[in-house]
C-alpha cells in the first residue's frame, strides 16, 4: 500500500508515525517544501526574541529520526505541484499513490496594499521564516507590527527582548481582538508601557526604495526599518480544489469525524481541514498546534485501517506578554452572541493564593447561557495556565456552571485558593441564573 502525505508539520508527521506503527510493511511517503519536518512555528517568537537559542530546537525531531526510527519516507525541500487520481507530481517526479492525506497547513494573510513585497516585510507562519525574521531584526531599530492576535503580541516581546522599538498597529480597539473588552483592557495598558500602539487604525501601504521605510495608514505615517504582517491566516486548499476535493463552508478542507474527504481514499488533518467545534457542535475551522496533532493521528488511524473519530476542539489557547498571562478556552461573550446564544456573564478579580502568601492577582471572565451551560473562559494575569486546564477539561465535558462550582480543585496556599478562582466565577453567575 502507497501512502502520500503532503506536509510534514504536526498533522503530517502525526499520521505518518501512527499508519507505520499500524502497518510497518507499507510505504510512507511524505512531502514537505522546507528543509523541516515537525517543525514548530509557534516556537518562533522564543527564538527571535533569544530565549530559544538554537533554530533547529524548534524541529522536535529531524528527517534521519524519522526515516531511522519509524521507516517514513521523508522528502523535504519537495513541494507537490500537481495531484490527481492515484498519483501526484513533486519536484518534476511522479509518485503514485493508493491513500492520501493532505496535511497542507496554513498561510499568512496578505494585507493586499500598494508594495507590500518591499524587502524587510515579512511574515511569521512557515518554520522558515525564524531565520530571516532575526536576520532582518539583527540591524533594525524601529520595528512595525501589523495585528495584534496572538503572533502580534509574542513578536512584540521577542523584539524587546532585543532592544528593539516597536510600534503596532491594530484595526480593532483592543490586543487579542477574539477576546472580549475586559481581557483587552487590560492587556493593552500593560503593552502600551512598552509599545508604541495604534489602535482602529488599517494599513493602506508600504514605502520605501531598496526596502521598506515607512507604513501608511488611514491616520498617519510611521518610520520602520522592518516590518511584521501579522494579520491571520488561511489555509492552504489549493491542491486539494485540485483533485476535487469539497471545500467547506469555513474555507477549509471539510471532513468528517474520521477525517475523511469526500474522496474515496482521501483525507484532510491539521490547520488546512474543518473540524467540529466542541462548544457550538457545528464545523468550524480551529487552526491550532494541538487540534493538528490529534487530527493527525486520527487520520492515521483510520488511513491504517483502523476506526477513530476526531470529536473536535474547544480553541484553547494560551499566551503571554512578559509577566503577564493571557488565556482563553470555548467562546468569548461576543463570540457567543455572534453564535445566538442567550448570554450570562461574570467578570473577577481575585488572588491565586492564600492571601498570607505571594500576591497573585488573576482576571477572570466566565461565559454561560441561560440554561447554565459554561460557554467559555477566559483570563489574564497571574497563574492563568491552570485556569485554562481545568476549564478546558470540564467544558470538553460539556460542564454547567454547577459543575465549575463544585469540581474539587486541590488547595496548596503558595498556588491555589480555597476558593479557586473558576469556583468564584461561577458562584457570581449563580443570582444571574436564579440560583441559591
């Protein structure tokens, strides 16, 4: 059996490893177009700012690990330029295949304005572009960021780390737009002691002669030496609309909970596929490290001939800006009201320790609908990370606000409370939802 998977990232290198632990006798091929297998673009923003100091750290194993160690077959430096029934052409060679997996990923958005491919722009998506984001910084002084999601915010802080000057420029209110104003707030007040920070402000070009010099927006001009465009992504379907490959209502490749396309034989994981979102039940588009992953190794299993279902993902995510912590599982308010659900929220303050011990202050937001069901979580501040674990397990069993109240959370005064932080956030929703 002829095994194609395109992509050597988290869902392909995932589904590779589990087909060849299934069945050791049959030929694993991968294609990936950069010198990189199981690489970590997530890891980037570490590495330019020197916390990670080797790049190749960001690769958790290299090729000859997994050509040595599982007999995977790993063409890198080999992008597929074409697909088709039973066979696909890379590098100008044809390989044929029995089963495929497209695990394609995903691409930075463009901002589509006048000289946006002036020398010293640049994205943060592809493991490739660690190296020449810290070459490009090593001789600038003044750095722009286009976005402040996730990428925005990290790059923000590498770049400081390197004594850099920085300015962002945002076209919502807040950092961390999917986050509801609470969260931003205080975000932004902690960023702007740092950053220069634009905010309802759109980019409408670039300038600059050998490279670029300056960013235009609707409300002013801003002096650079390099520039970031972190404004989101999309994910690579391309050769997948090639084959025939349906594409869902998100963009993505859409699957079912087996990962399969609406091809026989055909198979989508990883940040370019759909997925089920576990809060609203529906097909969303969730492209993330650890979703990748687990996509992966279902596809795996079920390209081995085995049975596994994909039951979807909660978007849980976390972050940080030095000290301070940043995360968020299931919906924002905004999010669920986009959604249609009928909306009960709390927003706390509260310590994460004994109060005789360290100070360690957290924000929390706590989102339910009507009927009690938890919808989401989201905080800032100190400890943030354990909040998010247990909130993302119990909303992963469809958790009500009795249940956060009454989850039996472990008391240490130097870490936690007697009365958790999650525990106090559903208690304040109790008189909201009428109840004792």
């Amino acid at each position: 059996m002829n095994v194609a998977i395109i992509g050597g990232g988290a869902a392909g290198m995932a589904a590779a490893s589990r087909i060849k632990r299934l069945q050791p006798k049959w030929n694993v091929t991968v294609f990936e177009k950069s010198p990189y297998v199981s690489h970590a673009p997530c890891g980037i923003p570490f590495y330019v700012g020197n916390v990670v100091k080797n790049f190749k750290d960001l690769c958790t194993y290299d090729v000859e690990f997994f050509e040595r160690e599982r007999g995977i077959n790993v063409n890198i430096c080999k992008e597929v330029e074409e697909v088709g029934d039973g066979y696909l052409i890379a590098g100008g060679e044809k390989y044929e295949w029995d089963k495929l997996l497209f695990a394609t990923g995903s691409r930075a958005s463009k901002l589509n304005v006048e000289n946006e491919d002036l020398d010293g722009i640049s994205c943060v998506n592809y493991i490739e572009h660690g190296e020449r984001v810290k070459a490009l910084a090593k001789d600038a002084e003044n750095i722009v960021i286009i976005g402040s999601g996730y990428i925005g915010v990290e790059m923000a802080e590498a770049f400081l780390r390197i004594d850099k000057k920085v300015t962002i420029i945002e076209i919502k209110e807040y950092p961390l737009p999917e986050y509801d104003a609470e969260i931003g707030a205080i975000l932004k007040a902690e960023m702007e002691k740092y950053v220069n920070f634009k905010f309802n402000e759109r980019v409408v070009a670039f300038e600059g002669k050998d490279k670029v010099e300056k960013v235009i927006t609707n409300k002013g001009e801003y002096k650079c030496d390099m520039a970031i465009v972190a404004v989101g992504i999309e994910p690579n379907i391309e050769l997948a609309k090639q084959l025939g490959v349906k594409i869902g209502k998100t963009g993505a490749i859409a699957t079912n909970s087996r990962m399969e396309t609406n091809i026989e034989n055909v198979y989508a994981a990883g940040d370019c596929a759909e997925s089920i979102n576990v809060v609203t039940k529906k097909v969303d588009w969730i492209p993330l490290a650890t979703p990748a992953n687990k996509m992966g190794y279902v596809a795996g299993v079920n390209m081995a001939e085995g049975y596994m279902e994909y039951p979807g993902s909660l978007k849980s995510q976390i972050t940080g800006f030095f000290n301070l912590e940043i995360g968020k599982v299931g919906l924002s308010e905004k999010e669920a009201i986009r959604e249609e659900y009928n909306v009960v929220s709390s927003f706390i303050t509260s310590r994460t320790s004994a109060k005789y011990m360290r100070d360690g202050t957290i924000h929390l937001k706590i989102v339910a609908d009507k009927n009690g069901k938890v919808l989401g979580v989201q905080c800032v501040g100190k400890d943030v990370a354990k909040r998010i674990y247990g909130a993302s397990a119990l909303l992963y069993k469809g958790a009500d606000v009795k249940d956060f109240f009454f989850t039996d959370f472990p008391y240490y005064p130097p870490e936690s409370r007697v009365w958790d932080p999650l525990v106090i956030a559903a208690r304040s929703l109790f008189r909201k939802l009428g109840m004792p």
